[in-house]
C-alpha cells in the first residue's frame, strides 16, 4: 500500500491519536442588553430568548466540563441580526 493512512477510514484516528474535539456551530448570547441591544430581524424577540443565555463565559465552562478543545462563534441572528459585535 505505502499510503500514509492505508487501511484505515478516511479520517478516522488510531489507537493512541489525540484528538480535539471541535463545537463547531455555538451560538453565543448575553444578557448584556446595555452593551448588546438586540436587533431581531422580525422586530420583536421571544419571550425566551434572553432567559437562559449561552455567554462566553458559560461557553467555556461547558467546553472544559466536556472535554471540547476549540469552538467556532456564531451569533444568534434571531437576536441580534446582522451586528456580530458580541462574538467579534
């Protein structure tokens, strides 16, 4: 065979690998309404939305209780629109 990786499946680790897990899609929100006002897209937010919010800090605290190593920041459009201000 002579191909890095022959035999195995495209990607998949080996025995004694590390590997980091990756969130790929989190979407963050604050109860900050002061420094990030809320811009929904259809002009009004739910009655939930701001009830139990992913902050950056709880983020954090969530990847590490769960062994996440790295994560990808999205903002909530449902909330914020188009202001990327509290992920940025």
């Amino acid at each position: 065979m002579g191909q890095a990786g022959a035999g195995r499946r495209c990607g998949a680790p080996s025995v004694g690998d590390r590997v980091t897990l990756v969130d790929t899609h989190a979407h963050l929100v604050t109860g900050d309404t002061a420094n990030y006002p809320p811009a929904p897209p259809s002009g009004e937010l739910k009655p939930d939305d701001l009830a139990d919010p992913m902050t950056v800090e709880r983020l954090l605290g969530e990847m590490d209780a769960n062994g996440v190593g790295r994560a990808l920041l999205v903002q909530r459009g449902s909330i914020y629109g188009f202001d990327s201000s509290y992920v940025c």
